[in-house]
C-alpha cells in the first residue's frame, strides 16, 4: 500500500537523526571544503566585509576605549546621557512587553481566525519594516501630533517615543510567533482535551510554552531595535533633554559636536547589547532545535 | 455494548464523509475499523472521541449518552498516527498531563506515571524530552499517556500508520498483548487488513462512508458480504463468472473436470515457496496461485495447456456485471 | 484545535484590528489624505521642486548600487555558507546578522571613524588618491549597503538549505561545469528568494535615513537624499512638500510590500 510506504519513509527521516542527538559528538576541527574559486570569493567577500563591518565597528570600540574606562564612566555620569539611557532602556521595555501581549494576539488571530480583510491586516503588519524612518515619524504625527484629528498631542512628550518605538518594532513578535502557530500540530491540542484539558489550560499548557522561544526570539530583536532607534523620533519627539531624548540622539549630538569619543563610548554600549540579543537569539534557537 | 453509534452522517462541504453509518462496540473487545483511505473510518473514531461534531445521530459511551458531550468530558484514551506529543514536556511529564488536569494526589500521579511506563517499557527515558525517543517509543508513550486516566474506551487512529514496517509489526503484536492484559474496550483504525487480521476481535469494514461489514477475521474472511469486503481483505481473481482468491483455483494439465475452464499460461513466476499464473483464458487473464511442488509436479511452463476449477470449499462471490 | 469561545474571538480580533489601525493604517491613511489635500498640486510642487528632484535621483543612485553590490555579496556568501565548510564559518553566519540590530546612528559613527578624510584609519589615504568618501556617495552606499546586507542572505539561505545539492551534484555528474550548474540549477531554484531579498533590501535602502544623514553631511542640494528631504522641509514649514516626499516613499514601499506578499508561494500545510 502505497500511503503505508510514505508514512514508513517519512517517520524514518526524523527519528533516525534524532535517536542520535543526545549522543552527537561535535567536531573540533571544521573541515575545509573550498574550492580553489570558492577560496577566491570567500576572500574577495571577507575584505569588502571587513571594510564595510568589522574594520568601522572595530574603530567604534577604539575610539571608544581611548578615554579607558573612566571615558565610559564620565560619558555616563552625564546627567543628560543618563537621561537618555534610562528613557531608551525603560521606553524600549514598556513597547517589548506591549508587543508580548499585543503581538501574540495578533499573530493568533492572522493564523486561528478568519474574517474579511484578513489579508489586508497581514500585509498592514509589515508597514513598519517597508516604511522609511523618518516617514513613519511624519506619519504618527498626522494622528498624534499638532493637528491630531483624535485632539491628541502627544508631540514632543514621553508618549511620542512610546508611540514610535511601538509602530517601528509592531512586526517583530507578529512574524516570529506567526509561524510557529501555523507549524502547531492540532492533533497536540486534541490530545490535551481528550486527556480532559480546558481551552484555558491548553493555551496556558501547551500552545504557550510552544511558542515562548518565538515570543522570547521576537522580544529580543524588538528590544534591540528599540534601545537602537533614530530616525522615526526625529520630528516626533523634539529631542528634548531629559524628556524625549534618547539614547540615539545623543550619540548623534556628540558626533555633531566633534566628540568622538563618547559617542563610540556610548555607540560602543549600544553594540555590546545588539551582540548579547544576537548570541541570546542563537541559544535560544539552538534550545528549540532540540526540542525537535 | 460500550460504543453505541447509530445513525450518524457526517458532511464536509459537499463530501459525504459518514453516510447513516450505525455500529456497536462490545464491552472489552479490541475492534478495528478497517477500510481504504478516505472511507470514513478516521471520523467515526474523532466523532466517537467527541474531537469532531456529527451532523446527525447519535454516540453513546457506556450507556450515557455523549453526543453533545465535549471531548474534555467523555474520559475516552486517544491516540494519534503522528503521536501528539507535547515536545516541551518529559516523557513523565507527558504521562502525567490527564492525572494533573485531574488534581490527583502528587503522590499517587508518581506511582501511576512509574507502573504506566514499566507497562510501556520505557521507564529508564522518564526524564528524556520526547525528541530524543524513537517513533515507536513515541507512540507508547502516548498510548500510556492515554491510559493514564483509566479511560472508559481507548481510541487509536493509525496509531502504527507513521512507523516503519518492523516496529509496526513489534508494536502490533505488543498491543494486541496488552490488551489481554488492560482489557479496556479498545478501537483502532487501519488501512492494513493484515494488521486488523492479525490484531483485532471484531473488524468493521469501512468505505465511502459506509460499513460493508462487521464480523470476526474469519467470518469477514471466509463469508465477504460483497465483493468489495473480499477484494480489501485479499487477493481476488475472477474466474468465469465467480470471484474467488488466486489460490482457491485447482490446475491440471488434462481437460478432466467438468466445467473446467481451459487456458494457456502467459507468465509464470517463482516467488519464494509459491508460483503465480497468468492464465489467458476465452474469459480474460485469470490469477492462479500454487505451490512451487504442486508446480512441478503438473509440469507447468510458461507456454503450457491448462484446465482451472474452484476448489471445492472456496469463498466465492458472484462476478459483478462488468461495467 | 482550540476553537476559541466568540465572545473572546471578537475580542481578541478587535484588540488586533484596533491596535493595527490606530497605530498604523489611520495614521498612513491620514498622511496619503492630507498629500490630496489640495488635490494634485502639493504632488505636482513637490515634483517641480529641484531640491526634491535632485533627492530623488540621488537616492535611486544610491539605492541601485547598494542593492547590486548586496546582490552579489548575498548570494556568493549564501553559496558559501551552505555549500562549503571553512574555519570561522558558524562566526561569520553570525556576524552576518549584526547589521540587523545595529543602530543606523552607529553605523554612521562607525563609517565615519574609519573613512574621513581628516583622522579617519582609511579616508586620508583615499583622499589623497582622490576618493572620497564620507560627505560623497560612496560613503552613502556604504552606509545603504551596510544596514540593507543580510536581506538578500536571510532569504537565500534557507532556500539553499531547503533545495540540498542533490541537483548540483547530477548536474556535474552530466557534466557541467561550476558556472553551468550555477546558472542553469542553482540560480533558478533560488530565483525566487533573490527576487524578494532584492525587493526588501530595494526597500530598505531608498528609506535609510539615520546612517545616511551621518555619512553625507547631508548637504542640501549635493547629498541629501529623498529621506533627508522629508525632514529638512518639513522643519522648514513646507510641510506640504515633506508629505508628498513621504507619499512617495509610501507608495514604493508599499509596493515592494505587495510584490513580495504576491510572490512569496504559500506556505505547503
């Protein structure tokens, strides 16, 4: 019977390699498989990497270090950097955990439900990604801003960095949780409610300690990006010291005053967690890919 | 009866999945539902498990009626062709999921999460996620975890469909022994007839949303009601104007019986102990199977002159009008 | 599946519906309304404004040549990445991905030690053969490469992963050489996510503002891009001319949106 033959076939794909997992020796000399025209490219692509990434990061972190620690300690100590630091960090926690929730049901209502106009919300969500910087600040404005049809004004006030920094990082939770809810397996859920599971405990029990590596995966890259935004908050926020000020700007206000140093000081702190998300994403991936 | 289903339809858009289907289950026998993909067997078992609504009729489980009863309360064990695990979860962990959602006693869901794995052989991986088991101990983890609340009717669909042929026979001979030693009222679906042969007490024959037939392997394989229940559980050769099975049909090499229908063997092959005929007969190709000595002995080659009855005592169904 | 309850249905799809068009439909709605608010006239100003033409133009520059150099980039060390082994690999594929999470305004800082031509590592050595690059456009399209490299990468290596080399393999066994099974399997097979990595990084590169604005000294006239525009007109008081600028920079960006959302195959159940 031929569906007895797919099923045999397609059972012994995975459960083979995994079977061998928990016992998988890593290798500690990486083979070297290039060709003689792949060594070439890897090389041509490696420079212009270098020139283009490693080697300006790279002076981010001299410069940087120039002033020693006590350049870092002195660019903090800043009252206004300070400002800018906790008014980055504090804005860019409250809009990660909006998107936690927010995201979540929006990524269960593009995949469990259905209703006119779906398809529309779905490519509404990635607006933000498309959208340049500086015109989705013009574009909060319209609704927020001076003229707000809605009599708000949240223009040059802490809302507005709320308001941008939700609108830049809105897609984030959506489209890493999104798929994973799609590759949910019914047949878990119906296991759950035959075992006598309620709707709340399935969701509490099983579909969300499923998608916690997504919802996790999305916070991180949300965050990052929001602790690193520029251009969406220039007309919004006014750039006011120790109120709408963030930590961007202020790199930016140190480059424009000839102060290299500490805006690679505090650059080169913006790095430093743009690289724990990006290793944190990594382990967080890893972990996933066990649990098969 | 444990299962009483009668009168249920089932639609899905315009295909008619269950048409007025009506079965009934005897208390703690092991039954399959036995029929071609896409027959309807796989819903009447999510129906009877509560996991899908039928149009109409009526289910009821030990005498209560479930029809409108949520799959949450009908305390019946499922178990999935693709397992169902719950991947974040240990193999304990998933065993005990049914007795946490009960509220039972810590203690008493420790011991019966140790005795259920000793049952399934797989007490030395409580502590291993299910991604680190193989197939097959995925799937007795899940039928544990399905027994774990001491269900009323265990429920399996293709439970051994995803697996490979060797750990399929290993665990169908292994359920039908736990069966006899559970003996909770026990329902499977398969498309394999062997499978259902070789397992169950009782098969009831499925297809395109209609049962065919309910009876024991031997009734179902010695008294087929039509010929459709005789062509799934075997092979079936049609031989004038009777169907009966390739190896139900005596060969000799001289026109001897009456009625005999004469032939000239087109292809002759040896399999293991048997030898199969193609015979070309006035009335189209007739399939003869026998054994390699019987062979010999009559001489047979391909190219040689041949005379074919039903053996005396075969199952037999009349031919259907050819269409 | 779970089937939620109504009530709770309705509720969760207003809570998505609501939040999406109050943060983002009404608000983008509003700013194409108020382009139209004089019918045509703030579009036809804004297109016979020089300073905006010039943006224009200088941004297509920009962004086409930031997406060629990424296209070729992208795809040869996809190829490499997937294909090949090497030491330093599993760093790279990571390395990779900073770009994503580094902020524009670093970037620009980043560039700007490294290639001014008055104490930066490289830019007086360039200058003095007479490249320059920061406050000119190959500081732009570094900048523009910079923050639009893994699009094209995140896209292609899946694909490759997906494919295997099953087909590579048969096609030298026939016979064809490395570039023949490039250009006949590989390339075909990964079309597709080129296509889409190209259409996002196009996307992305004609809306960079934060490491462009740091790099080109945004200097009015010279090396201000359509990005640049938007904000300098609309301090100006032209708000008009910032809202049509922005409406075009919706409009190419949504289409990119559209073309990828038509293209993207639906995903196999």
């Amino acid at each position: 019977m031929t569906s007895a033959l797919i099923g045999a076939s397609a059972a012994a794909g995975p459960a083979s390699p995994e079977g061998r997992r928990p016992r998988r020796v890593r290798r500690t000399t990486p083979h070297n498989t290039l060709t003689r025209g792949a060594g070439l490219g890897l090389g041509v692509a490696m420079i212009w990497f270098s020139l283009l990434v490693l080697i300006p990061l790279t002076a981010v972190i001299a410069a940087a270090g120039q002033g020693g620690w006590s350049g870092y300690f002195d660019v903090l100590r800043n009252d206004q950097t300070w400002a800018a630091v906790t008014l980055t960090v504090s804005q860019a926690l409250v809009v990660t955990l909006v998107n936690i929730v927010i995201g979540s049901i929006i990524a269960w209502v593009l995949v469990r439900d259905d209703f006119w106009g779906k398809r529309l919300l779905d490519v509404i969500i990635d607006v933000p990604f498309a959208l340049p910087t500086i015109v989705a600040g013009l574009v909060l404005l319209s609704l927020y801003g001076p003229n707000s049809p809605l009599g708000l004004h949240w223009a040059f006030t802490p809302n507005a960095v709320t308001l941008a920094l939700a609108f830049v990082t809105l897609p984030f939770i959506v489209r890493t949780v999104q798929p994973v809810l799609e590759e949910l397996e019914a047949d878990v859920e119906e296991a759950a409610a035959s075992l006598g599971a309620s709707r709340a405990t399935i969701v509490r029990r099983i579909i969300l300690p499923s998608l916690a590596p997504a919802i996790a995966a999305g916070a991180a890259l949300s965050f990052a990006r929001a602790i690193s935004e520029y251009g969406s908050l220039v007309l919004l926020s006014g750039n006011r010291p120790f109120q709408t000020e963030v930590v961007s700007v202020r790199v930016l206000t140190f480059i424009e005053n000839g102060n290299n140093q500490s805006a690679a000081a505090l650059a080169s702190i913006m790095l430093a967690v743009a690289l724990v998300v990006i290793v944190a994403l990594d382990v967080v991936q890893r972990r996933v890919a066990r649990r098969g | 009866m444990s299962i009483d289903v009668s009168g249920v339809t089932k639609k899905f858009g315009d295909f008619v999945a269950l048409d007025d289907v009506s079965v009934s289950l005897p208390t703690g026998q092991l039954t399959a539902l036995l029929g071609p993909s896409g027959g309807g067997k796989s819903t009447l078992l999510r129906i009877i498990a509560g996991l899908d609504r039928a149009d109409t009729g009526t289910v009821s489980i030990e005498g209560t009626d479930a029809t409108r009863l949520p799959a949450q309360k009908r305390n019946v064990g499922f178990v999935f062709q693709h397992y169902a695990v719950f991947k974040h979860m240990t193999v304990a962990k998933n065993v005990a999921f049914g007795l946490e959602i009960r509220k039972r006693p810590k203690a008493e869901i420790e011991h019966r999460v140790d005795e259920l794995l000793k049952l399934v052989h797989l007490s030395q991986f409580s502590h291993r996620l299910p991604s680190q088991l193989s197939g097959g101990q995925r799937q007795r983890m899940a039928l544990a975890r399905a027994l774990a609340v001491e269900p009323k009717v265990l429920l399996l669909d293709e439970p051994f469909g995803a697996l490979d042929a060797k750990v399929r026979k290993e665990l169908r001979d292994w359920l039908r022994r736990l069966h006899d030693e559970v003996h909770v009222t026990t329902v499977f679906v398969t498309h394999d007839q062997e499978e259902a042969l070789e397992v169950a007490d009782e098969i009831v024959v499925i297809n395109e949303g209609r049962v065919e037939q309910i009876g024991s392997p031997d009734q179902l394989y010695d008294e087929p009601a039509n010929d459709f229940v005789m062509g799934f559980l075997g092979e079936v050769t049609q031989l004038g104007d009777i169907r009966l099975r390739p190896h139900d049909i005596e060969v000799s090499a001289t026109p001897g019986s009456a009625g005999a229908l004469s032939g000239r063997i087109t292809r002759l092959l040896r399999v293991g102990f048997e030898v199969r005929l193609t015979v070309s007969t006035a009335g189209g190709e007739v399939t003869v199977v026998l054994t390699r000595t019987h062979a010999r002995q009559l001489g047979l080659v391909e190219g040689s002159h041949v005379w074919l009855t039903a053996a005396s005592g075969a199952t037999t169904v009349p031919a259907m009008v050819a269409v | 599946m779970v089937d939620v309850s109504t009530p709770t249905k309705w509720l969760l799809r207003l809570v998505a519906v609501g939040y999406v068009f109050f943060l983002v439909a009404w608000p983008v709605g509003l700013v194409v309304q108020q382009t139209f608010s004089n019918g045509l006239t703030n579009l036809t100003d804004a297109l016979s404004d020089e300073q905006v033409i010039g943006a224009l133009q200088l941004t297509l520059m920009v962004a086409l040549w930031a997406v060629v150099i990424n296209l070729v980039f992208g795809v040869g060390i996809s190829l490499l990445l997937v294909r090949f082994e090497f030491p330093g690999k599993r760093v790279l594929s990571a390395l990779i991905d900073l770009p994503l999470s580094v902020s524009p305004v670093v970037v620009g800082l980043a560039l700007l030690l490294v290639y001014n031509g008055r104490d930066g590592w490289i830019g007086p050595a360039a200058e003095s053969r007479g490249l320059q690059i920061i406050f000119d456009s190959p500081g732009m399209i570094m900048a523009t490469c910079f923050v639009a490299l893994p699009l094209i990468i995140r896209e292609v290596v899946p694909v490759l992963h997906e494919i295997g080399d099953d087909q590579e393999q048969a096609a030298r066994s026939l016979g064809a050489s490395t570039r023949q099974t490039f250009w006949r399997i590989t390339l075909p097979s990964i079309k597709w996510a080129v296509v889409y990595g190209v259409v996002l990084s196009l996307a992305r590169s004609l809306g960079e503002f934060g490491a462009v604005k740091i790099v080109s000294g945004n200097i009015t006239g010279q090396t201000q891009t359509a990005t640049l525009v938007v904000e300098a007109k609309y301090q100006n008081f032209q708000q008009e001319t910032a809202y049509a600028t922005s409406f075009l920079l919706i409009v190419v960006s949504i289409a990119a949106l559209v073309v990828v959302a038509f293209l993207r195959p639906k995903r196999a159940h």
